[in-house]
C-alpha cells in the first residue's frame, strides 16, 4: 500500500511539474512562406529577441523555438534573397503563426534607432527615412571617402561646398543651413559648433549599417539643434556566428586613392568591429587655372568598437574614433614647393578628431529597458592661409540616461541628458578671442499611442536649461494614419533653437578671418517652429510592378536667424540677429517603380527659403532626378542616374544657370570579390565652365560662390575583397 502511495505521490509530482512546465513555458511556432507564390521556405532562420540561439525551418516551413515566460515576442525571420522580416507579436497562443517573406521591392522592414523605439519603420508616426545597407553599398562605391554622395542624391538635401581649397562640405535640409542639421553617429551628437566642420567629408561610410534621416524639428529626443532635420549614422555590430572581414581598394581618375579595412566578430559574451580608412589624394586642377579644385589630402580614420554580453538581457559597448588629416588646397605650384613672388596662395588645414563612446542596456523585463550612454570629443582644427592662422580646440561631451516601457499599444520613454560644449580659441590676443563654454540639462518625455490598427499618435516634451540662455520648452506631435495596406499619412510639428556660435557657412568662407566676438548680451537665441505632412501609397500591379509614391509638404519658420554683416570701414565682420523669420517651405515628391531585377527612382524637390522676401543665396528652389538600376542578387549592379539642379541666387543677386548630371556604375560580385567601375558625373557639369572660380590678383585671389561640382567628371574603380 505504501508501495502504492508512494508511486501516486511520484506520478502527482511529475504531473504538476508537467502543468507547471505547460505553464511557464511555451513554445512559438511558424510556417514560413513565399508571399507571392504562398510556396513553403525551407531553412529560412528564425530569431527571437531575448531568447538565444536561433532555428530553422523544416520541410514543411515550419519552425519552433522555445520563448519561455515571454508573452510578448519580437521576432525576426531571414532568408537569402528575402526581404528580412521584423516584427512584434502579441499575446502568445497555441497556433502556429504564418510568416509571408517577400522578395524584390516589397516594403522591408527596418527598425529605426533614432526614434528610440523597437517598431518598424511602417508603424512609427515620425517619418523617418533610411538609407539601407543595400543602398549604402552601391553609393560606398561612387565615393567610399566620405558620406556626402550618400546624401547627397537623397531628396531635399543638399551638400553646399563652402570652399575649394578646403573641400569643406555643409549638409542642408530643405534649404537651411548646415548648423540646422543635427548629426548623429550612433544615437551620439558629436558633430557640432566647431566640431561640425569638415565633418561631413571625414566619415566614411563603408561601417554603416544604415542611415536615418528625419526632416524637420526632431529635438525631443536628442536637443534643440535638430531645427532643419537629424541624421543618424547607424554602425554595423557583430552577429554571433557570422563574422565579417572585408578589404576594399579605390581609385578615382582625379588621382586620389582610399584604403578600407573592416572586420567583426561575436562570440558567446564578447565581441568587436574594426573600421580603418585611409585617403591619398594629389591636388587636382581639371580647369588649369593654377588653382586646386580638390585639395591635397592625406587621412587616416580609426573606429574600434569592443562588446560585451554580460547575459541575454545586457550590453555593453565601447567605441573609440580617431581622425587625423591634412588638407592643403590653393595655388598648385605652391603646394608643388614652387612657390615665387606670384605662386603665394595656399591654405591649409591640419584637423585631430578624437571621441569615445559607452552605451550600457539593461533588459528589466520584456516590456522595460534601461540605457546609460555617454561620449566625449576633442577636435582641433588649424586653418593657415598667407599672413593669417585660425586654430582652436572645442572638447565636448554628451552623458544621458533613459527609461523605456514598451507595451502593445503603448510605448514610453523618459530621461535626461547633459550636454558641454567649450570651445577656446589660440594665437590670438584676448580681447579677440571668440571662445565659448555652453553647458546644458535636457529632460524629455515622448509616448507612441497605438488608439487602433489605423491611428498612432507620437508626442513629446522637452526642457532644457542652459546657464547663458535660461529655459527652453520644446513640445512635439506626430499622428499616423493608416488608411489602409496601400496607403497612410503622417503629420507632424515641432520647436527646435540653436545656442548662438560663429561657426558658420559665411564664417567658414572667410576662414573666420575679420569676424568680430559674439556678444551674448546682445545675440538672441534662434528658435524654430515647423511642420510636415506626407501621404504614401504603394501597391503591386499586376503582381509583377511594385509602385510607391510618397508625397511630402514642410513648412519652417526660423525667428532671430544669426547673420554676418560686413563694416565697411575696417573690413570686419560681426553677427546679428534678423529683424525678419527665414521661411522655408515646399514639398517632396519621390516615385519607385520596380519590375523583376530593374528599379526606378524619380524624385523631385520644390524648396522654397525666403529671407528678407529674397530667395536664400546657394539654394536651387527647384531639384530633380532619376536612377535606374539593374540588380541580380550576389552578380550585377548597374545603375544610370541624372539630376538637375535649377538656378541659384548668389549674394552679389546674380542668378546663375541651372545644369544636369549624368552618372554610370556598374559593379561585378562573385563569391568573394567584387568588382566596380563608376563614371560620376560623365557630362562634365562644372563650375568653372561657366565663370572663372579666382578672381585676379594672383598672389592674393578671391574666390566665388560655388553652386555647381567644381572637380567636373570624375571615374572611379575598385575592388572589395571579402574574406
């Protein structure tokens, strides 16, 4: 009898650890399928955010994993030649879920950083655009220096060259100036006030895994100078089990020759990424003018990234940077050492950029998550030209703390962030100095309500104090509209300021040279209020055309723009604030069209900037273009692309012609190496063929204006090596 109950009792133990086990734990399951065919995939993987390891799909297309306690899962499907498939799935059940991948243009489901959320770039109210690995590759190849191809043929943005001799670059959003323009690497705002030159032409793009771009006010989330737009620069991380080491060699026609070196790796608890990049370029002179139309550079850039995996719920990461370079542009003989009594010009800029970066994740629980970050810069530039030398150093830093809560239909983030920024100026008597220290806390709130399968509403607030300007309340709202599969809208506004400084595009022009201290006292804050509106519509005809148009209206209104006015008397320079808002407005429209392995872009741009009732100097109200490109999967890349750029004010009021540019790539992958050609700009669209670039006399030149490409056509070739 004993015997009996004893056997009993065991049988009952085992029983309720089998219900508790049901209880606890729990399986998700899947069948993957073609979403045009509705054909089973086999072997397609499927990973499951927080739970580690991964599995495949069966012959049958279906997959199960264990997912434990969590009700709640975002999960994550790829498979070779598939779109990789991203999404959140709610209360868990018994039943099997079916996963449609797609294949060729249907809508990819990317997640975006910058917005703070896990949702995909479809369910977020902000709009956001990204430019995809994809995409970053085929633009690595036109310029692998630096990032200005990449966003440069993006709509509504412009790189406004500042100057020849440096080659310095300005990124501007629907027609505002480059100081509007937050740049983000990583979530981290490193690029800013002194730091923000040259920072354009010294980021590389070959370790990015994605770019997001946000147009109009987005400061809730990361400070007021994001007034035109935010740009986040998204860096590869290592994936278990999938390392990544690759070479890539370039060479342009203009004789300027890059090195990239990329390689990551990720075990169980540690990981890393290393990008190195190196540039040569010999000064370049298309149109004989004795004058450098790309400078004489000579560049290394370094980023280590090293990760820990603490456990399946925390991250570590640290990253460090280090660019060094020296640009040496102007008269050719004087950068040949042959300088005389005429060959006298040269200017040079010798710049050291260092910053590091810590970010700490916490996974509290499936719906909580805790992020530390913080980062710090030192930049110091030193510009030289014939009897004058600009040079100074800004240290800057960018600490933050976050809590987010992310649920079905709601998702919170609350924090705070502290920003310094201190710039002193060298070599310069005292009473001249224009240095600054700027220290400012930030608190924000934002919330992303799902009300129902068709509306989501996206608010913020932030406020900051800063000692020299006091409080600034920053409110923000984005409503997302889904209408239907096809077609949604987004509508949005916010406020946004910029902490005075003189690092501007004017300034940057004279070298900083004659321009007087700002005066605190008596230079206002610009402040900023917009909004944007956009309708998108996609559908597939005749199950063979995928067709999307998205449709996009701003409107900007900048109080107290910072302006540089000129004293006639003593030839100096001094800022002020405008009497009268600058006005930015327009729209966007961007078409995709795509059939089997061929895809075309058209785009176009009506950008209207209004200051003083005239039209913004170097802004073109009218942009457009169009590319066409040929893609096998793992063969062939072929692209054709044109765009026209409309006329332009200068300063001097003279209206300038408009011109076209023609480009061509073609690009070979086998198995391990790919092959690239690129004709950029093969129409030879330059400036100096319409109106000399120097003005006389030789030894002490004065340059104009640039609105059109000043190096002309320019080929490229290369090869990248995967190891």
């Amino acid at each position: 009898m004993k015997k009996a109950n004893s056997i009993f009792h065991i049988s009952a133990t085992i029983l309720v650890l089998l219900l508790s086990t049901k209880t606890h734990s729990q399986n998700f399951c899947a069948v993957v399928k073609d979403k045009l065919t509705n054909e089973v995939l086999i072997g397609a993987t499927m990973i499951v955010q927080g739970v580690p390891g991964g599995s495949t799909t069966d012959i049958n297309g279906k997959v199960c994993l264990n997912v434990g306690l969590i009700d709640e899962v975002i999960v994550e499907f790829r498979y070779i030649g598939y779109e990789t498939y991203i999404d959140t799935i709610g209360t868990l059940t018994e039943d099997t879920s079916l996963i449609l991948l797609s294949r060729g243009e249907e809508l990819e489901a990317i997640v975006i950083t910058a917005t703070r959320s896990s949702r995909t770039i479809e369910k977020i109210p902000t709009r956001t655009e990204v430019i995809t690995a994809e995409e970053l590759g085929e633009k690595a190849i036109m310029n692998s220096t630096n990032i200005a191809m990449i966003l440069r043929e993006s709509t509504g943005i412009q790189v406004q060259q500042t100057s020849a001799n440096s080659g310095n670059q300005s990124l501007r959003i629907q027609g505002l100036d480059g100081r509007y323009t937050q740049l983000l690497r990583d979530g981290f705002p490193l690029f800013s006030g002194f730091s923000g030159g040259l920072s354009v032409m010294q980021i590389p793009p070959l370790d990015l895994k994605q770019v997001e771009v946000i147009k109009g006010s987005a400061s809730t989330l990361f400070g007021g100078g994001a007034i035109a737009g935010l740009v986040n620069l998204v860096s590869k991380t290592p994936i278990e089990d999938e390392p990544e080491h690759s070479l890539m060699l370039n060479q342009t026609s203009a004789l300027g020759t890059t090195l990239n070196a990329y390689s990551s790796n990720r075990s169980d608890k540690f990981g890393y990424s290393i990008y190195v990049s190196g540039n040569n370029q010999v000064p370049y002179d298309p149109n004989d003018d004795d004058f450098t139309d790309i400078p004489q550079v000579k560049s290394i850039s370094i980023n280590p990234k090293l990760f820990y995996y603490a456990d399946e719920k925390s991250t570590l990461w640290l990253g460090l940077n280090a660019t060094l370079e020296d640009r040496l542009g102007g008269d050719i003989q004087v950068i040949n050492d042959k300088r005389d009594s005429t060959h006298t010009f040269s200017e040079q800029n010798l710049s050291n950029r260092y910053s590091s970066q810590v970010s700490f994740e916490r996974k509290i629980s499936n719906e909580k998550k805790l992020v530390v970050k913080n980062s710090f810069n030192y930049f110091n530039r030193n510009i030289e030209i014939p009897g004058f030398q600009f040079q100074g150093t800004q240290l800057g830093s960018f600490s933050e703390i976050a809590y987010g809560i992310s649920k079905k239909k709601t998702d919170w983030i609350f924090g705070a962030n502290l920003f310094t920024d201190n710039f002193k100026e060298m070599n310069i008597a005292d009473s001249l100095k224009r240095d600054y220290n700027y220290t400012t806390f930030g608190g924000f709130i934002q919330s992303t309500l799902s009300l129902n399968k068709r509306l989501s509403i996206e608010s913020g607030l932030r406020t900051d104090y800063n000692g020299e300007f006091g409080p600034q309340i920053l409110p923000k709202v984005s409503v997302l509209i889904t209408a239907s599969e096809k077609l949604s809208g987004r509508i949005g506004g916010g406020f946004g300021y910029k902490l005075p400084t003189i690092f501007t595009e004017d300034a940057e022009r004279l070298t900083f040279q004659g321009i007087s201290p700002l005066s605190q006292s008596s230079i206002a804050l610009e402040k900023s209020i917009g909004f944007n509106f956009d309708i998108n519509y996609r559908t597939t005809i005749a199950d063979k055309v995928v067709f999307s148009i998205n449709q996009l209206f701003f409107f900007t209104q900048l109080e107290n723009p910072l302006i540089l006015e000129e004293n006639q008397l003593n030839n100096t320079y001094s800022f002020t604030n405008s009497k009268n808002p600058v006005y930015s407005k327009g729209f966007e429209t961007n078409i995709k069209c795509s059939l089997e392995d061929f895809k075309l872009f058209l785009q176009y741009a009506l950008i209207d900037v209004k200051l003083n009732e005239n039209q913004k100097p170097l802004t073109p109200k009218h942009n457009a273009g169009a590319i066409l490109m040929f893609e096998q999967e793992e063969k062939w890349r072929i692209g054709y692309e044109v765009y026209y750029t409309g006329s332009q004010l200068l300063s001097s009021n003279y209206k300038t012609r408009d011109f076209w540019m023609m480009g061509f790539m073609i690009m070979r992958q086998f198995e391990k190496i790919d092959l690239f050609i690129n004709f950029e700009n093969f129409t030879d669209a330059r400036q100096s063929r319409y109106q000399d670039m120097v003005l006389p006399p030789h030894e002490d030149p004065t340059f104009t204006e640039i609105w059109a490409p000043t190096d002309g056509f320019v080929a490229n070739a290369g090869i990248k090596i995967n190891l």
